[in-house]
C-alpha cells in the first residue's frame, strides 16, 4: 500500500505552500525591496524548480539531459531579454 500512496507528490505540495508562505510573508513584514525582491526571486526560482522535477516529472524519462538543456536555455535567454531591456530603457545603455 505504501508504494501507492504518492509521497513525492505530496511532499512536492506541501514545500510549494510552504514557499508560497514564504513569498506572501514579504509582503507581510514589510521587508525592504532589497531583502524582498531577494527573497521573492529566490522562493519563485526554488518553487519553479520544485514544479519542474516533482509535478511535471522532468527527471524520470531517458532525455532528461535534453530537457534540463532546454529549461537553462530558456533561463538564459529570459535573463538576457530581462537585463537587456533594462539596460535599454532603464540604465540608459545604446
């Protein structure tokens, strides 16, 4: 019975509600934007991850190499759109 119950999945949900408790807590204590912007990014990057390999089950088939490929690609190509429009519009930088 034990091998039916499904514990990773389970454990997934309670730590994504315990990160979103986290996230919903900066808003609460009135953090500085520093130590809040900090902590969002960190819990939101943590909770996308734990969405990745526990719920969409990421790590379980034989071209998990090539999906893990695929998402840091597309971090990478997030994070340069991201501080590429920053340093355009925001900093001032041609």
């Amino acid at each position: 019975m034990k091998e039916l119950f499904p514990m990773k999945q389970v454990m997934g949900f309670v730590f994504s509600l315990l990160l979103t408790t986290v996230a919903l807590a900066v808003y609460f204590l009135d953090l500085s934007l520093t130590m809040g912007m900090t902590l969002l990014l960190v819990t939101a990057f943590i909770q996308a991850a734990v969405q990745l390999v526990v719920f969409m089950h990421a790590g379980e088939t034989k071209d998990r190499g090539a999906i893990y490929t695929n998402v840091y690609y597309g971090l990478i190509i997030a994070l340069v759109t991201v501080f590429g429009t920053l340093l355009c519009m925001i900093w001032g930088y041609i």
